[in-house]
C-alpha cells in the first residue's frame, strides 16, 4: 500500500493501494530486483517509521525536531547488530559522546547561504543560534512494493525562510549478508543558495563504539563557527575500525582523499561487519572527498574540495532560485565477512 502523511494534518491520505500478491508482480520485483519483503510501521506518537525486512527491524526514520534533521536511526546488520552510535537517542555504556549533532546517519551541511545546518544541536549557545539552519520533516510516503520510504523537507534560515525543499527517496533491499539504502536527494531551492566550501557535509553516518579506530591521544575539532569539540582517549579494547577507500587508502588516511567508495570494516561482538559507503558517478564533485574521522564520524562530502584539497580546488557549488541539484548515494550494511575492493565493487554502483 502507498501512504502518504503531511504532518500537521490529522489524516492519512491513501494515494493508491495495492493488496498483498501486488507487492510480487513483475513490475515492481524488476523496479527493485534485491527487494526482500520490505515493510513500514509508522508510530506517529513517537514520529517516527520503522523499516523492515521481514519481522527484523532494519532502521527507523526519525523526524522528530530534537536532532535539527529527520534522520536514520539505527543501521542494523541483518544478524542483528547495530551498527550505528546510540546517543544521543540510545547511549550505549562505553560509547563516545562528542558532537551531539551526530545523530545515526543524516544528510545536510555546514555553508548553506552562509548557516551551519550540519552543527546544529542543543549543545549550541542561545546567542549562537542565528548562525545555525534547521531541517523540517514535511511530509512522507511509504510504497511497500518497492521498498520505498519518500520524503519531503525544508531546510529553513533562523528567520523561519525556506532555503531548499528537498525531496528524498529511500529505497531499501537486501541481498544475502547486504542491506542497502539507496538514496536519491533531489534539492529545490526556494531562494538563491550557496553551498560555500565546507568540510562539515554532507552524508553522514556516527558508528559504533567497535567501528571507530584505536584511539591514541585527545583531539580537538573547530566547526566552522570556531565552537570546539573534544574527543577523549578512551579504552581501545574491542574498537577495530578499519578505513579501505576504493584507491586503496587505508585508516585514518583516508580523510581527504578522493574516492568511489569507503568501507569501514571491523569486528563487533565476535562478528566481522562493515559499512560501505557509495558515491554515485552523476553527482556533483564525482568522486567525492571522504569527511572520515577514526572517532567514528563516516562521511561523504562532495562539496567542500576547497579545504580537503588545501586550496588546489574550489567549487562553491549553487543552485538558482528555481532550480534542483541531485545526489545519489549508496549505502551498504554488511555482517559475515569484510568488505574488500572485489565485494565492494560488485555491490556499487
């Protein structure tokens, strides 16, 4: 059945429906050829709709407002492991709680005309807020036969002015010890906007505590409005993160580098598992500049070439008012074995 809820409204509107044998007819098997049973329970008390594979839970769309973005929350392996970070929604013991604004797996940035939406948290200072951009979840629609989840946002200035209305699809499949979120962001802008160079974007995904790298001493990171963070040292023991990029990049290496695709490999509760990361060949900025940080923050940002390049490149991306700009990307949760370059390769793009 396709649903679709706008919310503020009371009701749910049926686009379209389709009974049980429709969700397997050709057409829509040949739309969506890994699609394993894929089913949404929406809690509307909770906002947020649970995805599916079968009766195994597989993640939740979030949107509620307390994370300044709908996200992604949790990514689960389909032997059941999480693989993403509990806080601020779950905290876990012995996990990490830096950068609050790193919630499950998101998509905004950090120079959107001039505001940080990538930052924004409850952590930010009242008297800092005007700096600071918000996602609205608008509205959203399920069609079960594709495994699809599609949703509209606006990502608004502190004055309440809608820069961008963003339409996204979801399309979530499984295939052996694999599932994938396949996303399509199409990005209307409403005004003239101007995504300035910014290491803070764009896809991003916070890990769990096993998926980070060994930690060796404090670090502090600056965003883009000069607020710090601190990252501790904490204890290393049963944190195996790994970094491989399609260029054959290794560990914390692979920050500011260029490629296809990175997966993170590591071991969680006895069980090789990892989490791969696609660009797609169409969008803007191919192959994106990996934002992957050992403490466990896995990002793909295209558009800040400017500071991962150290000035050799510059892009200070746009988008008339009136016009869109696409991206696509993959994501890959697998459990079982390492993801090499072969496996990788097979299952991208």
């Amino acid at each position: 059945m396709i649903k679709k809820i706008v919310f503020g409204m009371a009701l749910l509107a049926l686009v379209s429906s389709c009974n049980s044998s429709a969700k397997k007819n050709s057409t829509d098997q040949k739309s969506n050829p890994m699609n394993a049973a894929v089913h949404f329970v929406h809690d509307s008390e909770n906002k947020k709709v649970a995805v599916y594979f079968g009766d195994q839970l597989f993640t939740n769309y979030l949107y509620v407002e307390d994370y300044y973005k709908p996200v992604l929350h949790p990514l689960i392996t389909k032997s059941g492991q999480s693989l993403t970070r509990g806080y601020p929604i779950e905290p876990q013991p012995n996990e990490r709680v830096d950068h609050p604004h790193h919630v499950g797996y998101w998509l905004n940035y950090g120079d959107v005309n001039g505001y940080d939406f990538w930052n924004h948290s409850d952590a930010i200072p009242a008297d800092k807020k005007e700096g600071y951009g918000t996602v609205f979840p608008v509205s959203f629609e399920v069609d079960e036969a594709k495994g699809k989840l599609s949703i509209v946002t606006e990502w608004k200035a502190p004055d309440g002015t809608v820069l961008i209305e963003e339409h996204t699809d979801f399309v979530f499949s499984e295939k052996d010890n694999h599932r994938f979120i396949d996303r399509t962001s199409t990005l209307h802008a409403k005004e003239e906007v101007s995504l300035t160079d910014n290491k803070e974007g764009f896809l991003g995904i916070r890990v769990s505590r096993a998926l980070e790298h060994p930690s060796t001493k404090p670090e502090i990171f600056t965003d883009a409005n000069g607020i710090p963070s601190e990252v501790k040292v904490l204890n290393n023991e049963g944190v195996t993160g790994q970094y491989l990029s399609s260029e054959g990049i290794k560990g914390d290496d692979v920050w500011g580098t260029r490629g296809k695709w990175v997966a993170l490999n590591g071991i969680q509760n006895g069980e090789a598992v990892a989490i791969t990361i696609y660009d797609h060949p169409e969008n803007l900025g191919y192959p994106t500049y990996w934002h992957a940080r050992g403490y466990g923050l896995f990002a793909a940002n295209p558009l800040g070439q400017k500071i991962f390049s150290e000035g050799a490149l510059e892009l200070n991306a746009s988008i008339p008012k009136g016009e869109k700009l696409t991206f696509k990307f993959r994501v890959m949760i697998s459990d079982g074995a390492a993801v090499d370059a072969a496996l990788a390769n097979q299952n991208g793009y």
